[in-house]
C-alpha cells in the first residue's frame, strides 16, 4: 500500500502536531454536535518494565521515580481518552497500575495537566510463564525465572510471568464482562500457520501459544455505541536464526486480528480464553492499536506482516498516517541503517538509533469502517522543542525507544 499525500504535506502535518502538542492540551476530545462524538485513542509502548518482578510497584509506591514522571507527562501532553500501554509488567492485584493513576497520571507533570482514567483493563499475559518444555531445544525446559534461558522457553519471552505486560486506561466505561481474550489460542490451531516446519518438537507444537503477550477484545462504551480496542504486541520477528520462529510468529500474531475482523468465515476457527468461537460481528466499530513490531517496508518483518492489516478492506485509514517531525530529524541526524530506509521517517514510531534496524514504524492507532478518522500524530518533538527532553536522541533514553501515537475518530 503506497502512502498518501506529498513529503511537504507531512512535514507540515508533522509541524502542526509537534506544535499543538508543546502546550498542556492537544486536540481536546469534545462533543461535536448532537450525533457526532470525536474520540481519542492512542498507544504507547513506555518501557514500564523491570528487570525483576515487584520492581515497577515498587519504582510506582513514590512520586519520584523519573522515567515513570516522563511517561506520565507524555500521557498528559496528547491526552488521550482510551490508550493501550504496552510493556507495563503485569501484577494480579493490578497494584502496579493503580499507583501508576494514583502517584503519576493524577498529579501534573513537567507543567501538564493531570489526567484521569476512571476505568482500566489488565489481565494476565504470556510473557515469562514457564512452558514446561524445552522449546528453543538448547537445554531442557528451564522452570526457574530470572533468566534469558528461562525467557526462552516461557510462552512468551520474559524473566518472570507478567513481565512487559499490558494495560488499557479509559475515561469511558468498559464493558469488562464483554472482554475476550485470546492468551491459551494455540498457534497450531491457526489454519495455514506459519509455524517453522522442523523447528519445535511435537511436544512444544502441542502447547505452544501464538500470542506472546495476549490479544484482548475490550469493548469501549462511548455514549450508546461501542468500539471494541483490539490491543496486542506481537513477539519482534528478529533474535531468531535462519528458522525464523519470531518473524513467523509476529506475522501470525497480526494475521488473528486480520481474521478477527475478517468476517464468520474467516474467523470461525478462533477461541478464546472462555471457549467461545468466532471473530468480531460484522459492521462493528472497532479500534486495533498496539505496538506490532512490524514496519511496512523496512526491518525485518516476514512478509510484510502489518499489510495485513493496513490493506484489510474492515480498516479505514486516515488521509495522512500518523507522524513527527522528531521522526524526520532523527533518522537525518543519526544515519547508518536509517539512510537505507524506504519508508518515510515521518511517520517512523521507535527510535532504534543508527544500527539495524535503524527507526521503524511499529506502533499503530487503526480505525475501522464506521468510524471517521481525524486529526492524528506521532509524539516526537524535535530537538529544538521543550518536550524534547521527554524523548532523548536515541543515545539517552529518558522514557521509551517507542513514541506516543495518536488518533481521533468520530462516531456518527
């Protein structure tokens, strides 16, 4: 799919955005009309994950803790109205994420203005829960966290279960007994899968999950509508061999989205956690966002796996995608593997520095049909901006290698 709009058109929509954006505001979710509601959903993968499990609770029991205020503030900044925060380490209590509303959201930050999100959804994820079986064959099923070897063989790589984790904040009621999630699906279950031929053994194929963190429906009441937030983030397809495993499964991980929305047919050999078959009822609203680890033209996705999506006839992109002038300047200023790119940096989400495989695109705000895309934008203000600081120049990393990215929508 050949991106719209000409190169000066985005820097200018770039430009307007990093300019709205430097103030405590942006955009403001409002009423519109009597018939029309305008809707802010964002995603921002905020690197909130620790190295050990309990460490964000306990980085989260104080105001204080600087890399959580940056995120915080970031939030504030685009203040979005329903947003997924991905690589936020998952606890049962939800403790983490009601000190995370408590100490940072709820109070300003950096000059923002608090922000408050009366309804959130979390729930378990895949990422380090032990397997059981040696599924990299290298040295049997490794069953004690705190490892890159037990990483390797959880469900989805991670030192202990909940590690980068996943979250979604909501200023509208969720419809937490509609929820569906898709974490025990099995890859093998998937017709057509893209699972390495030889790679795992029959006892790995048996149990082996596709979704490395989870894949969660979560219904979003706005007014008397409803709009299912389809949240993932798929497993990088890179830290793999010539088998390919991660990039396999990253395309697969985005292809149930694909036939989720896809129709009856096309979707009717889903299951969920409940046991409950099928996809997403025809004609519904419905928002995907997430970080998918997957650029459209560069890095190293197999087979262009987030087309998948962006080309899927249920989708209704905006005229322009999502972009930051930040985004144009960096992959200028740090080079290497950026000046190889064909993509445009504009509309680049991750700042992964000069080296392979240079800045991507791979976080998205997707609408469907049914709902009006408007005004939008990639959190990544240049370096001669105050909120610079908030993002760094790929060498600092203050909040997250990924950026903030935003879209609002209208409801008819």
């Amino acid at each position: 799919m050949n991106q719209p709009g000409s190169f000066s058109r985005r820097v200018a929509l770039a430009s307007l955005a990093g300019a709205a954006l430097a103030g405590t505001a942006a955009f403001p979710a409002s009423a519109t009309g009597g018939h029309r509601r305008t809707v802010r959903f964002a995603t921002f993968n905020a690197s909130l994950n620790r190295s050990a499990q309990g460490a964000l609770i306990t980085d989260l029991s104080t105001p204080d803790n600087a890399q959580a205020r940056n995120a915080a503030e970031t939030i504030q900044r685009v203040d979005p109205d329903v947003l997924l925060i991905n690589e936020f380490d998952h606890d049962e209590q939800g403790t983490a994420v009601r000190l995370f509303l408590r100490n940072y959201l709820s109070v300003g930050q950096g000059g923002a203005k608090p922000v408050r999100y009366p309804y959130h959804f979390t729930a378990p994820v895949n990422t380090g829960v032990a397997s059981g079986v040696d599924l990299d064959g290298k040295n049997g099923a490794v069953t004690t966290p705190g490892s890159d070897a037990y990483g390797q063989d959880a469900y989805g790589y991670g030192w202990f279960p909940g590690q980068y984790g996943m979250v979604v904040l909501s200023k509208y009621p969720i419809d937490t007994r509609a929820v569906r999630t898709f974490r025990r699906f099995l890859w093998r279950d998937m017709p057509g899968h893209l699972m390495p031929p030889g790679y795992y053994s029959d006892e790995a194929r048996a149990i082996l999950r596709l979704s490395s963190k989870s894949h969660w429906d979560v219904p979003v009441c706005v007014g008397r509508s409803t709009v299912h937030f389809l949240v993932s983030h798929p497993t990088p397809p890179t830290f793999d061999g010539t088998e390919d495993r991660n990039g396999r499964r990253n395309h697969d991980e985005i292809r149930l989205w694909a036939d989720y929305i896809g129709g009856r047919r096309r979707s009717s050999y889903l299951y969920d956690d409940k046991g409950v078959r099928g996809g997403l009822r025809p004609g519904a609203r419905f928002v995907i966002a997430g970080d998918q680890n997957a650029d459209p033209y560069d890095g190293d996705s197999h087979g262009h796996a987030i087309r998948q999506l962006l080309d899927h006839p249920a989708v209704n992109l905006p005229a322009t995608p999502p972009a930051g002038a930040g985004g144009v300047e960096a992959a200028k200023l740090q080079g290497g593997a950026n000046a190889s790119h064909t993509g445009d940096p504009a509309y680049d989400t991750a700042d992964f520095g000069d080296g392979a495989p240079g800045n991507l695109r791979v976080d998205y705000v997707l609408p469907s049909k049914g709902l009006i895309p408007g005004a939008n934008g990639v959190f990544w203000p240049t370096s001669d901006d105050p909120l610079y600081r908030l993002v760094g120049d790929g060498r600092t990393v203050p909040t997250s290698d990924h950026r903030l990215v935003w879209q609002d929508v209208r409801l008819s």
